[in-house]
C-alpha cells in the first residue's frame, strides 16, 4: 500500500512541474489546453474552405466597351430564365441576382448552365 502510494506522489510531482502528465484525472484537467493548437486551426480551415471549393458561385459580368467586362452586381432575370433557373433554385445556389439589371450576356448564361449542371451531380 505504502509503495503505492509513494508512486502516486511521485507521478503527481512529475507532472506538476509538467514533466509528464499526470494520470489522476483532477490533476490533468488543471492542465489541459483550452486553446486550440496549430494543427486543430489548420483542420478547422480546410473543412472550412472545402465545400465551395468545387462548387464556387460564379461572378456575373456586363460587357463595357469593346473587349472589355466589368463585374455586376448579379444575375438578371431574363440570364436565370435562359439558363433554366428559376429565383428559388438560384437562392439555394447561393447566385446572385439583380432584378434591377436588364439584358442578356450570352457568357452569363453559358457559365450559369455548367453551374447548375455540376451542382446536380453528385460530389
């Protein structure tokens, strides 16, 4: 018993002075990180960033000028209809929209329909 005990007194020194961790568990709890360590932090963002790395919303633009574009604010009605999206799917999709927008930018569509084409197919 008193062997024991004197191995139980010994560990809890060593791990005090945090040498090794000590296998009481009042002891380790005083111990224990609360913060994250560097590897939790890089696992967090790569789970992060992974869902839209694939499936990305694209970015709508109007034309300005010859050969020349500039991004727009989203989407016009009359580009989600050609395409074949509706307001609600094209919620869902995260896609932006601007009814305030008006004509169709053939690009626009073109890359709308591959969109919507790879988000149905399974990951």
């Amino acid at each position: 018993m008193e062997v024991q005990r004197e191995i139980e007194v010994a560990a809890a020194a060593k791990a005090a002075k945090g040498k090794v961790r000590a296998s009481n568990p009042d002891v380790a709890k005083k111990h224990r990180m609360k913060t994250w360590h560097k590897r939790d932090w890089q696992q967090f963002y790569e789970i992060a960033r992974r869902p839209w790395k694939r499936h990305r919303p694209p970015r709508p633009v109007y034309p300005t000028g010859l050969n020349r574009v500039l991004p727009a604010q989203g989407f016009s009605l009359s580009e989600l209809d050609d395409a074949g999206v509706d307001l609600e799917q094209a919620e869902q999709l995260g896609l932006p929209v601007d009814a305030g927008r008006v004509g169709v930018y053939g690009p626009n569509v073109t890359v709308l329909r591959d969109f919507v084409r790879s988000s149905r197919s399974p990951l």
